[in-house]
C-alpha cells in the first residue's frame, strides 16, 4: 500500500503524522514514505530519508517565582504574560520553523517549540497557565488534585507533563502528586526557580529547559523534581537551602539523572509500576493528617491534645534512627492508643524497638513531606478496613522508601556468555562487567523476545539487566514481542514495568508494531495496560481505514478498532470507512 501524505504548500518540505502512538509528527526535509500502521509483512522497503520526530509536552503554569515580573511591592505573578515573555526567548521558541510549519494553526497560539536537539528532537509545548497564579506556600490538596485531573485529562495527548511551581512547598506537591498518579507510565516533571526567568542572572531558564528536554525525550515513569541540573524522584526531595540555586536535596537517593554536557539517566534507579492497569489519578486526599516532632521535655499533654480528632493520622518525626524516650510510660500509652507514622527506624535500639510495640508503623527513609503525603492517600481509601490502611503504609508504592528496594544485583556466575567474553578481554572488575552487561542486555533480550523465551529474560533479570533498555535500533524487547505477538512475553514485561510508550528510532510503539503485524491479543493486551494512539494519529486513521475498507480488510479494521480508532473517522476525502465499505451489515460486525 502506498502511503497517503499531507503536504504543505513549499514542494521541498512535507509534513506527515507520524505512525507511532504517542503524539508526534514526522518531519523530513524531503518526500518519504512513512511506514503503514496497516501494513501487515514483516520486510518493509523504506526509502532513507533525514527526518525528526517532534514530542509534546504539557506545562501547567501554577505560579511560583519562575514566571514573576517585578512589581512596585515586589515580585508578583503577572497573568498571560509567561508564554509572550518565553516567545521573546530564541533558545525557547524556534519562531522561523513555528511559521513554516504553521504551529499556531495546528496546536494553539498557547504553543511554543524548542529549537532541534541534538538527537533530531522537537519538544513542542503547550502551557496551560492557571488563573489565579498561585504562590506555593497557598498551595492546598484541592489545588494538587486540580494538578492530578489536568494530566489525567490530557495524558494520551501529551509525551511528558512540566509543572511550574513555587518552591517553598514544592516537595509537597511532588511527593503528593507521586501517590494520587497510579500506573504513571510517562514523566511527570515538577521544577521552578529561586530567581525569576526574566532577570539577566537567574536558575529558572536552565531548569525549564532541562526539564522540557528531560520530559519530551526520555520515558521516565515518575513523578520527578528537577532542579540545578539534577532530576529527583519527587517523593524523596526536600527543600534545603533558600538562598542557593541548588536548592533541594534527595538524602536517601542518588538522583535519577544529570544534566552536564550531556544528559545522563541512571535507569537502574527509575521506578517502574509492575502493573498493567492503566494510568488513573485518585484525587482524593485525607486533610485530617498531621506531622508532630519530638523534643526533650515534650509533655503528655501536648501529644493528647495533637491526636484528639478529628485527627486521623499523624507522621511522628523522632531522634536519630527512629528513637523515642523509654522512660516515659505515659508519653507511649498516648501513642499506643494512636495510629501514627515516624520516620527511620532501627531495631538495634531499644528506645527504638519500643514505638514498635506501641503499634506505630515505621516509615524506614521517608522524608516528612512524603510520608505525610502518603498518608493523607492512604487514609482517603475509603473501600480498605484500617488493617488494610496500615498494611499499604508499611509497602513501598512509589519507590519512596528503601526498606523493601532489593536493588540490581550483578551476579556473573551462572552467566559463561559474559564470563567467556570478560576473560577474552582479560577483565575482572565489577564495573566492566557491569559495562559489558549493559551493552550486550539489550540485543540478547530482543532475541529472547522474538522467540518467546522467557527464561532467558528471566536470568537476564537475575543478573541486574534492565529489561526496558533499547538496542541499536531503539527498539525494546517489548517492541520485539508485541511484532511477534508473543503474548505471554509481552505479559512478562509489561509486569517488570516496561514501558508502552517507548519508541524506537522511527517513533514507533509497541502498539503501533502490533497494528502492523496484526496480533490482535497483543493489541488488546497493550491497551488494557493504557497504550492508545494519540490525537493526531486518531486524526489521520481515517484514511487508512479507508483504505482497508476499500481493500474489505474486515481484519485490519478489528484491529484498527481495538487499538482506539473510530471508523466513523472520515479520510482526506471526507468518506468514512463505513460509507466505503457501503454495508451496515459489514459494519455491524465491529460492534
């Protein structure tokens, strides 16, 4: 089948949507032709072309000190006025391809786009600015909810999310956002700045940026906190200095990545939900929280007085590793009675051991932020019984604890293939092990994928590898199955959290490679997890589906069908593909 394109009015410049299922245009320099999602042969002739791939963010604008102008009283937040000052900015908005390619037209005058990255990126993003902008420290749980909805209302239109935010709470609003976000599959990157973007010194410029890079090319499954060149996992960052650039701190965990001369992601450290249920967000957060630190001579009387309702759960925030006085019968009575959290705790103490047996739940590494956060989450799930409540507490259910994290263990004895290569080269030292592992990970698990072999994937796991990493050709072993529609295989690794929105170096998904090659169980499988094809894809499939129609492809358009398009979706002539096949009857099958 050939491919249909929509041109633009230049003859050296086409414009085509991209065939992947996140939301993207293709861009080339010249004509090209664009691998069918209907296609259904495995060996495909694709004419080489110099093409980029563009990648949406959405930036909700909450306030902060990022986007405040100088006013006669002070900073303040001035409405409108971010995406007309950012515009002015050459290295935030490539006006010259914005006109050429009619960006306004097709996005919204709201739409600005990064200039090309060096791995032949676009970021366009849309800012969706709040009306009042808000300083953080007004920042309520109905605001982080309203935060949560917006992305759950745009997800499948968006690669990645950007929320700008002041930074006296924006730990909070990070750790809380990394709880109501269930089954995230895409990044979500909360940053600021201590200095507004306008002023000629300033930290905001560099971590917008960093930020829109980070969200617009790389899947990270989290809710993260980017900030000096360092992105954090949200529910482990805490505010640490008010007069540095380098304002916050994660003390339990190495950041995520680094942005020096290049970005460098430590994927050993992302969090991957090993689930495949789709992203939702639980706005719902319990208000009847509170965080109560100890300190020599505290009365009785003052903890009676912090737990009386309508108090339902407070973070007890203790000495050292999680100590607390011993000596005091009358200050632990109180807190037995309780339900309570606290922070680190060891068990080689007995003024530790003894919160233990007052019935109170340690919260191992948590920082306050996060773990008062989690149980205002945590209290808000009315359909679980208390045990229950107490039970999910004491899990890690955002990589915010360390307690239950196993970590990547490098284990070369059971693997002769690694072996017989570490000593060919004569190399003995873990971290060129490491290097080999990590290198020949990828091309050996695509293989394991393609046939179907599990327990290969499995020792792989065993040994450390990361199974979400892509080959040469930036396709993932999931990519790999879903073409084979190898299901159980696809079942596997959707489990250990691969992701559905990876794509490989022609933008495609693993959806779209089950479309082409027609495994429809696949497709089935990959959208129960939350795969869909994006608002501009859905926009072009209806000429493909005219085309299958024409074709009386009922096949491919069940499987159109089951990965979200709609076949009233009218093609480039305006006829839908019921109207081309011409039978209600025929039409009747897919409902």
């Amino acid at each position: 089948m050939t491919m249909l394109s929509r041109a633009l009015s230049q003859p050296t410049l086409e414009l085509t949507e991209s065939s992947d299922v996140s939301p993207t245009r293709t861009i080339s320099l010249h004509p090209c032709r664009r691998r069918m999602l209907s296609s259904c042969t495995s060996i495909e002739i694709i004419e080489p072309v110099t093409s980029y791939i563009e990648e949406r963010v959405l930036v909700i604008n909450t306030g902060g000190t990022i986007g405040m102008t100088p006013h006669p009283d002070g900073l303040s937040p001035e409405p409108n006025a971010f995406v007309k000052n950012l515009r002015k900015l050459p290295f935030f908005h490539d006006e010259k391809y914005a006109k050429e390619t009619r960006l306004s037209e097709y996005y919204g005058d709201e739409t600005l786009v990064l200039p090309l990255s060096k791995d032949k990126k676009r970021i366009v993003y849309t800012i969706l600015e709040y009306n009042p902008l808000l300083d953080s420290s007004n920042m309520t749980t109905e605001d982080w909810a309203k935060i949560g909805k917006d992305i759950e209302k745009n997800y499948e239109s968006y690669d990645g999310f950007v929320v700008l935010h002041g930074t006296d709470t924006m730990a909070y609003t990070a750790s809380a956002l990394s709880f109501m976000c269930e089954h995230l599959g895409k990044p979500i990157i909360v940053t600021g700045s201590q200095v507004p973007i306008y002023e000629m010194r300033n930290d905001g410029r560099d971590n917008l940026l960093g930020a829109l890079l980070i969200a617009g090319q790389f899947v990270i499954p989290e809710v993260c906190l980017y900030f000096y060149n360092k992105l954090y996992r949200g529910n482990r960052t805490t505010k640490v200095d008010t007069e540095s650039f380098n304002a916050f701190a994660s003390p339990n965990l190495t950041p995520l990545a680094t942005a020096e001369v290049g970005i460098t992601i430590n994927w050993d450290t992302v969090w991957r939900a090993n689930t495949t249920a789709k992203f939702q967000v639980s706005p719902e957060l319990n208000r009847n929280v509170g965080l109560l630190r100890l300190f020599p001579g505290i009365t009785t009387a003052t903890i009676r007085a912090f737990l009386q309702p309508p108090m339902e759960g407070v973070v007890l925030e203790t000495y050292g590793s999680g100590n607390a006085p011993d000596n005091r019968d009358d200050l632990l009575a109180e807190l037995k009675e309780a339900t309570c959290l606290r922070g680190t705790v060891s068990p080689f103490y007995h003024t530790g051991t003894v919160l233990l047996k007052a019935g109170l739940i340690p919260g191992s590494d948590m920082t306050p932020e996060a773990a008062l956060s989690k149980l205002s989450y945590v209290l808000a799930k009315k359909d679980l019984c208390l045990d229950a409540k107490k039970k999910m507490m004491a899990q890690n259910l955002r990589g915010e604890m360390s307690a239950e994290l196993a970590g990547a263990k490098l284990c070369m004895r059971d693997s002769r293939f690694i072996q017989a290569i570490a000593k060919f080269l004569s190399i003995s030292c873990k971290e060129e092990l490491e290097a080999i592992r990590d290198a020949l990970t990828p091309s050996l698990a695509c293989a394991a994928a393609k046939t179907g072999d599990i327990e290969t994937l499995e020792a792989l796991k065993e040994m450390g590898s990361n199974l979400c990493l892509c080959d040469y050709d930036g396709r993932t072993p999931l990519h790999v199955a879903a073409c084979e529609g190898n299901h159980k295989v696809v079942e596997y690794l959707l489990g250990l959290g691969a992701s559905v929105y990876a794509k490989d170096r022609y933008g495609d998904t693993p959806l779209s490679n089950a479309v082409r090659f027609r495994k429809k169980e696949v497709v089935k499988l990959l959208r129960k997890t939350g795969a869909h094809f994006s608002k501009d894809e859905l926009d072009e499939a209806g000429t493909e589906l005219c085309c299958l129609a024409a074709c009386s492809d009922l096949v491919g358009l069940e499987i159109f069908r089951l990965a979200g398009a709609d076949l009233n979706k009218p093609g480039y002539d305006g006829r839908t593909a019921i109207r081309v096949v011409g039978s209600r009857d025929t039409y009747s099958t897919f409902k």
